[in-house]
C-alpha cells in the first residue's frame, strides 16, 4: 500500500501540473516478481491544468471507490483519489469489497461498517489472513493496524476539503512502518 501511496503522491504532487488516477481500485495495483505495487490503467486519468485543482467529467470510475462528488457531480481533483485509496486501504485490511453484499445489507457502506466496528477491537473486521496461525499478533501490531484504520478514515471522510492529501498518507504510511519494524 505504501508503494501505490508514494506513485499517487508523486502523480498529484511531483510536478507543476497533477495527475488525477480517477479509477484507483486493487485491480488498477500490480505487484511485480518482488512485490512490490505498481498503480496500472490510466485510461480515464485527468491532467489538471496549472490553473485549476478540480476538473469535472462525466466518465466515472468504478462504483464504492469513486469519491461521493466525483460519483455525484463529476467533480475530478486529487481529493478524489484519496477517497479511493482510503477505500482501497479498508478493503486491502478486511479484505472485504466496498460493495460487499453482507455490508450493503445491514449498511450502506465499508467507511460506515468500520466506523461502526471502530469502537471495539480493530482486529475484528480486519482479515484473518493478515496474520499467519502460529503468529502472535502484538498490541504493537494491533497499534499499527488501527493507525492504518484511522489513516483510511481519514482518506475517505465526506467533504474534500477535510481530507489527507497523499503526501500525508505516505508520511504517516513510513511512520507506520517504522514503528512496526522498530524492535
């Protein structure tokens, strides 16, 4: 997730004019022989022009990723694209579609269905895979895990103007790992 979070920030921040991805999904991140991710598919992408930080469009990405103003009035801007990789963290660590029909059912959304789980242990909507059987799962890692929770949060909340930019995701992404790795 950190090398998908460092290719968005470089693509909104790395040069004069930003590139808005408009379509970030887990399908549009590739992971070489070294595993290491790779953002794909820049076919609906938007350069924004030097003098404008929002576009607007009427090609859409795909649905429970696209931020609620891009979904609703077409609106293109970096914020967008912070929504979808806050959603695509969630999804990554509960390994659970933002679409996903047991959610739907009961909530309307992954954000609201965390949100929800947020006032007790994290560990329970988070996937079980993420830890091997025999692997004890530390209150380091458990820190570590709902600090990414939070950072997805953060990403996905309703107005765009509230949200982190991607140069904050990926700070706090290497703090995150920093504080993981340190023994």
């Amino acid at each position: 997730m950190l090398d998908a979070a460092i290719t968005v920030e470089y693509l909104h921040h790395g040069h004069a004019t930003p590139i808005v991805h408009c379509d970030l999904k887990p399908g549009n991140v590739l992971l070489d022989e070294d595993m290491v991710a790779h953002v794909g598919d820049f076919g609906i992408s938007k350069i924004l022009a030097v003098s404008k930080s929002v576009a607007h469009t009427e090609t859409l990405g795909n649905l429970g990723y696209i931020a609620p103003e891009y979904g609703s009035e077409g609106i293109v801007s970096t914020t967008g694209d912070v929504y979808s990789y806050g959603i695509m963290l969630m999804e990554v660590l509960t390994k659970r579609r933002p679409t996903y029909e047991d959610i739907c059912n009961a909530n309307p959304d992954l954000r609201k269905w965390i949100t929800q789980s947020f006032s007790g242990s994290m560990m329970e909507v988070v996937d079980v895979n993420l830890f091997s059987e025999d692997e004890e799962i530390t209150s380091k890692s458990e820190i570590c895990i709902a600090s990414m929770i939070e950072l997805a949060l953060n990403c996905t909340k309703e107005t765009p103007k509230s949200r982190v930019t991607m140069k904050e995701v990926v700070k706090r992404l290497n703090k995150i790992k920093n504080a993981f790795l340190e023994t």
